[in-house]
C-alpha cells in the first residue's frame, strides 16, 4: 500500500492505492468522486478522499490597508459580485456598484463575473478596497444630458422673452435653414433618447454621480450655444445658399441612419442580460459595411452628422462642438479598438479606431 498526493489548484486528492487498483473518476459536476463500494458497505480496494477547501476572503482599505472585512468559509467558485454583496451586508454604506475591488492596491478594478478560484489568491484572499463615489445608472445619465439639449435648443428656436429682446418675443426666422437645423437638432436628440430607452445594452449599470454634472454641462452648454446663434435675429444664412444646405443635409441624414444601423449592429451582438463581447461584423445592411475599416463606426457617423450640421448652419459654435466631440470620441475608440487587439486574435488587421486609413 502507497500513499499518493495530488494537488489540483486548491483542491488536494489523497488515494489510498493497493496493489490492483480499482480506477477511480471525478464528476464533473463538484469534485464528487464514484466510490467502488464493497457489499459490506465499506471502500472497494481503490479509496478517493476529496477535501474541498474553503477559502477566506479579507478585504482592506486600498489607501490605509485598514482591514474593513473579513469573510469567512467563502466557496472557490463564488464570484466577485457574490463577495460585493457580502461586503455590503457589513458595510451597507457601499453597495456593490460603488465597491472596486482589486488584486494591488493600484491595480485594475476586478470583474464581477470573476471566479475566487481563477484568480491567483491563496487559500486566504486578500483584496483591495476603493470607493467609487455615489453612482447613478447609465440611463438615468443619457436621458438628463440628451433631454436638455433638446429642451434648451426650442427656447432659443420659439424666441422666448428675456433672450433676445422683447420684439422678437415668439417671433419666427425668415430663413428656411433655420428651421430646418431646428427639426434636424430635435432629431438627433429624440432619436439619442429613444435609442438610450430600447437599443442600447450597457456592460457597465452605473457611473460616477459626479459625471452626470460633467456631461450636462458639455451637452446643455454647447446646445445653448449654437441655438442662440443659429436662432439669433440677425442670423446670416450659409454662403453658397441652398446648395450648400441640400449638401450638408445629405450628410447630416446619410450619416444619422449609419449611427443607428451601427447602434442596432452592436445590440444585435450582445445578448439582453449579457456582458459578452465578440467582434463585430459588416451585416447585410450597406450602413454596417464601415465596420470593414473602422472599429467604432458609429463614432465615425456620429461625427459626420455635426460636420454636415456645421456645414448647414455655418455656424462657428457647432465647429467647435464637433471638434471636441471628435476629440473625446477618437478617445473613445482608440481605447476600444486597444481592447479589441487584446482580447481577439483574430482580430481584422485593416481596422482603424475610427478614420479608415488614418486614425
């Protein structure tokens, strides 16, 4: 008789081994093992002991390494968002969307969909703490930046009192182009808050309280902007006239149908409930070929429609507006596209973050 031990990451396996070992297997289901039992009820010559270990899970305070938590008899295979819940059953002041739990103090935030037993802890699990602030949900945010612009922009359009002098109270523009920017901005801004209530699928739930101040004052500040202009009594219509309207609305409109085809694409991609990831594809929709070239397409689109808006309004505001959002989304997509190298192999090698060719 022979003593054998194997260890199987955390679990360790003693067999009791005669010299005609009977084989032994493991359900896949939980490490159970199937016993050759004898008819006297006692172990057949092959003898499987499996001890199960249970982990312990501490969680200190990333800035003074405080100890905040300690979790004991925690399971291998529970999660970080299982951990999160338990935490916050002992600190209820930080509910799981505001916790980051990390491996170093300054590392990565982990995943919730992380496993115990996949992470390189020992048999005692120390992790990190940070605060991440009050936090409000991805729609909640959207429908506040996307709702003022569109509210902001009709003040200026309807000529309220107190903006531009009381005789052009509720007066209206002579020029077509005008009115025409007002529908096209209204547009773009139900079609955001439509597609924030029934296409959009977010990975993440919720962001930072703080941003929500951040983002409303980018959006509602440059809508009151460029409509305080474009709506302004001595507004001057673009220079090449109606020719350069029809172009730039061409723009505007090919580009808004590519940003939704685009939106659609992505949702069609994630399942409802679902944080996977794959690569996206061209489908049969012409709009979605851009995907061909770029990785974020809908940034792509998105602005190629203040570009067509600009150069409808010739308006300097709106300029400005597009190269800052162009700023932020170039941003935006390289990160992606970064992520997308990393996590795919395969990944198409033509692509760009979101200039085909360029950038």
């Amino acid at each position: 008789m022979k003593l054998t031990t194997l260890g199987f990451g955390r679990t360790v396996i003693s067999w009791m081994e005669h010299h005609h070992p009977t084989p032994l297997t493991l359900e896949s289901s939980g490490w159970a093992p199937s016993w050759p039992w004898s008819g006297s009820g006692e172990k057949g010559p092959g003898t499987l002991r499996i001890c199960r270990t249970i982990l312990q899970v501490e969680i200190l305070d990333a800035k003074t390494r405080e100890k905040l938590c300690f979790l004991d008899k925690v399971e291998p295979h529970a999660t970080i968002a299982e951990i999160k819940n338990l935490f916050t059953k002992t600190h209820p002041q930080w509910y799981p969307a505001r916790q980051s739990l990390r491996l170093d103090p300054k590392g990565k935030s982990l995943k919730d969909e992380d496993v115990l037993q996949k992470l390189p802890v020992g048999t005692t699990a120390t992790f990190y703490f940070r605060d991440l602030g009050a936090q409000i949900s991805w729609v909640t945010v959207f429908l506040t930046e996307y709702a003022g612009p569109l509210f902001i922009y009709l003040l200026f359009y309807f000529r309220v009192p107190f903006i531009y002098g009381h005789k052009y109270d509720f007066t209206s523009s002579r020029h077509t182009v005008v009115h025409l920017a007002c529908i096209c901005h209204s547009f773009h801004y139900v079609k955001r808050l439509l597609e924030t209530l029934f296409v959009h699928r977010f990975s993440h739930g919720t962001m930072p309280l703080r941003n929500i101040f951040k983002n409303c004052t980018y959006y509602w500040g440059f809508a009151a902007w460029m409509a305080y202009y474009i709506n302004h009594p001595l507004y001057t219509p673009p220079t090449y006239g109606a020719q350069q309207v029809k172009l730039a609305l061409a723009i505007f409109v090919i580009c808004q149908l590519g940003n939704f085809s685009i939106h659609m694409a992505l949702r069609d991609l994630r399942p409802a409930g679902s944080k996977t990831r794959k690569i996206p594809y061209p489908t049969k929709n012409p709009f979605t070929w851009l995907f061909l070239l770029v990785s974020c397409p809908n940034y792509t689109y998105e602005v190629g429609s203040w570009i067509g808006f600009a150069i409808m309004t010739q308006c300097v505001p709106v300029a400005l507006f597009s190269l800052v959002g162009f700023t932020q989304m170039t941003i935006w997509a390289k990160g992606k596209h970064r992520s997308y190298l990393k996590e795919f192999r395969d990944y198409p090698p033509l692509r760009m973050p979101i200039i085909p060719f360029l950038l």
